[in-house]
C-alpha cells in the first residue's frame, strides 16, 4: 500500500504538470467553435459549425468533436418547430411539380409564399420568391396587409433580378391557392413574362414544402428571437432586420446542407465556374448561357 508521502508526491505531479496537446488543442478548438457560433448569432448547430470550421476556415476536425465541445462549452443552435402533421390532398387545380422540387438548373422552378408575424404595433407581411436549384431569395416584398400587391411586386423582383424583365419561356412558379397568387395582377405578371403557374392543393403544406420549411428557419432564427415593438424595427429600410436575414445572411452567409453546406449564392457560382471550365466541343450544339442577374458579378 502507498505511502501518504507518495500519494502527496503524485498529487503535486499531477498539480504541476503541464497541460497535454490534447487538452491544449480542446482549448483552441472551443475558442474556434465559439468564433463561429457567435459569429452566426447563435443560430448555428454542431453541423453547420463542423461545416464552416472545415470549409471556410480549413481545421481537419471530425464532427462528433465539434459535437463534444460545443456541449461542454453550453453551445447549441436553435431548434427548428414541430413538424407538420400530413394532410391529405384534395387535387382541385393544376399542379406542375408534384412535391419534386430538386431542379439541374437555376430559373426552371420557383416557389413562394406569404408569412405573417405579429409585432406590438400590428402585423408585418412578407412574401418571398425562392429559386429551389440554389435555395436562393430571389424575389421578396414586404408589407403591413397581405394584399395581391404584395405578391406582385415579390414576384416583379424576381422577374427583373433573374430574367432580367426579359421573356424566357419555361420557368414555373409554383404557390399554393392564396387569393394574392390567383389575382388577376400576379397572373397577369407572370404570363407576360413566360412563366408557367402551377398550384398545389388546398390545405396541403407538403405541396410547398421547400418554401413552408424556409418560413420555419426564419421564423427560428429571426422572427422568434425577440419581442418586435414597431412594425419599423422589423421591415423599415432604416433597421431592416428582414431585409438583413433575407439577402445577407440567407443568401450570403448561411450555409445549406443540401447544397454541400455551401450559400446560395456560393453554390450558383460554383456551378457557373464548373460549366465555364468544361471542354467545348466545337462540334456540338451551342449551349444556352444563363442571364446573370444585374451587378452580381460584383457583390461578395
């Protein structure tokens, strides 16, 4: 049996002993994870952190690590709600895309909708247009009335941003069966400018269901985050905490796990250099060039 002089003589080795390279790396590690889940406001998950730590800032770290720290150090990202409980479609309309949302190609399918929530001084409604090939925010309006205009000009955004007001036949903007999208001023927009209407069925959220689970993140991590008291601390030009989440950070800095934790936006320009950088064969038919959209070659 050990001595107590002994067992005081590890004690002191253990007391004076200098921190491992294990526990110095754990220490530099939560000071990265804490950067990054800061630098998301807190919105961030054990995922998207491993993502932007890997991706962005190149630390070789594997995801239960990140996982493991991140619950030491009392991180966490924020919850998305409840699921939606399944309802069973009543088909009374056309209905182009069938819950097949995954597109090759950027402008063949768009969604939107409309979203509402409640300050003090009264409601703010948002509609947004989302391009499903990048999860890209091409098209939004905001308003204190859910009215056709608001729809409208959501959808007017998206036409002159993308297509640049131009005729292009073929993309298909897909709603579920609101007034503001039967109006005579949305559809009137949308034929002239060559898109294809479809609709889902009534009641049935899983006929929208990209856009239903982009209004869940918004809701989660911007809408949810506080108690808004004007309607101008949340969509004024001035404060603009919409204008903020919707072309900043969704479409510039939030990284998307269907899109290889990459931003929208970072994803369509990845598929523009891979497309440049392919061998032409002088042979073949000349491929169709895609508009980009005014001044994007320069943002970010």
């Amino acid at each position: 049996m050990p001595s107590a002089g002994g067992r005081r003589v590890r004690v002191y080795e253990q007391r004076t002993r200098p921190p491992s390279e294990r526990a110095v790396r754990h220490a530099w590690l939560t000071d990265l994870i804490t950067q990054v889940h800061a630098g998301a406001h807190g919105r961030y998950g054990a995922r998207r952190v491993h993502a932007e730590l890997t991706m962005a800032r190149g630390v070789v770290v594997g995801h239960q690590q990140v996982e493991l720290l991140m619950r030491r150090a009392g991180l966490q990202g924020l919850a998305g709600r409840r699921k939606w409980k399944r309802i069973i479609p009543d088909q009374v309309t056309t209905d182009l895309v069938e819950r097949n949302f995954a597109r090759s190609e950027p402008n063949q399918l768009w969604v939107t909708d409309i979203t509402e929530h409640r300050t003090r001084e009264g409601k703010v409604c948002c509609c947004v247009v989302l391009d499903t090939f990048s999860r890209r925010v091409v098209g939004w309006s905001i308003d204190s009335l859910p009215t056709a205009a608001l729809a409208t000009n959501a959808l007017g955004m998206a036409i002159e941003t993308r297509l640049g007001g131009q005729l292009t036949p073929g993309t298909v903007i897909h709603s579920d069966q609101c007034v503001q999208f039967g109006s005579w001023a949305f559809t009137t927009s949308a034929k002239q400018a060559g898109l294809l209407p479809s609709m889902g069925s009534i009641g049935d959220c899983y006929d929208n269901g990209m856009i239903e689970a982009f209004w869940s993140r918004m809701q989660v991590e911007l809408l949810d985050t506080q108690t808004w008291d004007t309607r101008i601390e949340l969509a004024n030009a001035n404060a603009n905490a919409m204008f903020i989440y919707l072309e900043i950070w969704h479409n510039r800095q939030r990284r998307h796990g269907q899109l290889g934790w990459r931003t929208p936006i970072e994803y369509e320009r990845n598929r523009i250099i891979t497309v440049a950088s392919e061998p032409r064969n002088p042979d073949s038919v000349e491929p169709r060039t895609h508009h980009t959209p005014p001044g994007e070659s320069g943002r970010f």
